[in-house]
C-alpha cells in the first residue's frame, strides 16, 4: 500500500483527498493545525499530525514521523494553504511574506524532505495543489496569483529535474470549488481595500464572494477524485484541470490577447 502524506487535511480539498485515498486503501498521514477537525481522519484509519506549515521544526518533524512509522513516503499531497485578497498597494509586505511561506515555501520545503527518500525507493510522487489561478490572473489578488503562478513553475522546474529518478510532479488545478475560503477573501477585501482608492472594485468583488447554499462551485470530492487518478496513473498528466470553470478560464486564458482578457475580467467584478 502506497504512504501518502496529504497537508491541509482538515478541511476542503485536503480533507476530502485525505478521506477518498483511505477509503482507496492507501495509508494516509494527514498534516494540519486544526487538528481537532480531523477526527473523522483518524476514524477512517488515517494518522493525524499537528504541524504548523509555517514552522520548518514540524516540517521536518512531520516528514521523520512518516518516515519512523512506515519506512518510506511514496505520495506527498502539497495542499495546504489559504487566500490572501486585496489590492497589491494596499496588502502589507509582512502579510504577503507570511503568505508566500505558507503557499510556496512550505510545499518547496516539503519536497526537499521527501525527495531523498524518494529517491532511495526509485519512485514517488509529489501532487502540488495549485489552482486556475496558478496560469491567469484578475484583480485584488495579486499575492494569491503571484504564489500559484510560483507554485506551478517550481513544480514544472522539479518535474524535470527528478523525472529520472523515477519520481513524478504534477499540478492540480481546481477551478471554482465549494469551500470556506469565500468568506474568509471577502473579509480581506474589505479591510484591505475597502477604502481607498480600490474601494468600490473591493466592494463588487466581495459582493460576490461567500460561503453557503447558494454559493457556485464544484465540491471538494471531484478534486480528491482527480488526485487519486494522477497518484494511480502509470505516467500521470502534468497538469489536470478540475472543477466549475476550470478548463474554460484556463482556455480563455491562453488563446484571449492580454488586454482583451483584462475586459472580460474587469467587466465580471463591476
């Protein structure tokens, strides 16, 4: 049975990939602060780790421990992070450094500590949760884009330098997913740019943020499902696409002349 660490198991797409890759079998390690909301892991099977992301002592810790209890680690599930919304001239550079250590540097971090590992058993693979966002961009998230957009060229970087060892690399990219993250973008909207001069984008964009039964988006299974199939394939996509719009941003993305995307974008946020 195939090792797999998943971060970010405690709620969201970690939470329903941590879930779906136990009931596949797989011995499953799920890493997060909140560890109180990952009982229903432990009582599908999976082994729980408090681990603070940001914290490079329960970085390594959490890596030793799977490492103590099972004698290798064949699958990492880079997942955690959250949203960081506002404008770039308003957003402070401490909150974005804060935010680029959770969403870039820790996944990094992570891949350094299982490679050698990896390595050692001539196969692996290292399942990096990026998003739409990691190949476009809008308004009031620049420091969310720049980290997915950082995320994706890391993994493209990694996937060619360790392919020869048997490992492989591969970017999810989830397009509008039913989770908290809505109301938690909104409220940074708000204390970030909800005055000033990017106010009344801020306001547009928040009205249209939040969690709830009206709120669009696939659930977080279809994804989960997606990154068992990329962990069970023979030679796995680089990429998959996943989720409510996915594939028609990412499209528009590529063939739309920059400032016609630009358009459309700022047309949808009035």
């Amino acid at each position: 049975m195939k090792v797999c660490l998943v971060t970010g198991a405690s709620s969201g797409i970690g939470l329903a990939t941590a879930l779906d890759l136990l009931g596949a079998g797989y011995v499953v390690y799920g890493a997060a602060r909140r560890v109180e909301r990952m009982d229903v892991v432990r009582a599908a099977g999976g082994h729980v780790v408090p681990t603070d992301l940001c914290d490079p002592d329960d970085l390594d810790r959490l890596v030793e421990t799977v490492i103590a209890e099972q004698g290798r680690i064949d699958v990492l599930v880079s997942n955690a992070g959250t949203v960081l919304h506002g404008a770039v001239e308003d957003v402070p550079l401490g909150v974005a450094r804060e935010y680029l250590d959770l969403n870039l540097l820790a996944p990094a971090r992570l891949a350094q500590l299982v490679l050698p590992h990896m390595r050692a058993q001539g196969s692996g693979t290292i399942v990096n949760v990026s998003s739409v966002a990691g190949q476009i961009a809008m308004p009031l998230g620049g420091w969310y884009y720049a980290a997915k957009h950082g995320l994706e060229a890391l993994s493209d970087t990694l996937r060619m330098e360790v392919g020869h060892f048997g490992i492989d690399v591969v970017i999810i990219q989830p397009g509008i997913i039913r989770t908290e993250f809505g109301d938690h973008a909104a409220e940074q909207l708000r204390e970030f740019s909800g005055q000033g001069a990017y106010q009344d984008m801020a306001a547009g964009m928040a009205g249209r943020m939040g969690s709830g039964p009206d709120q669009q988006g696939s659930e977080a299974t279809v994804v989960a499902e997606v990154v068992r199939q990329a962990i069970e394939a023979d030679q796995p996509e680089t990429r998959y696409a996943v989720g409510l719009m996915a594939e028609d941003l990412l499209r528009l993305g590529r063939t739309l002349p920059d400032r016609a995307f630009d358009e459309m974008i700022l047309r949808s946020v009035r």
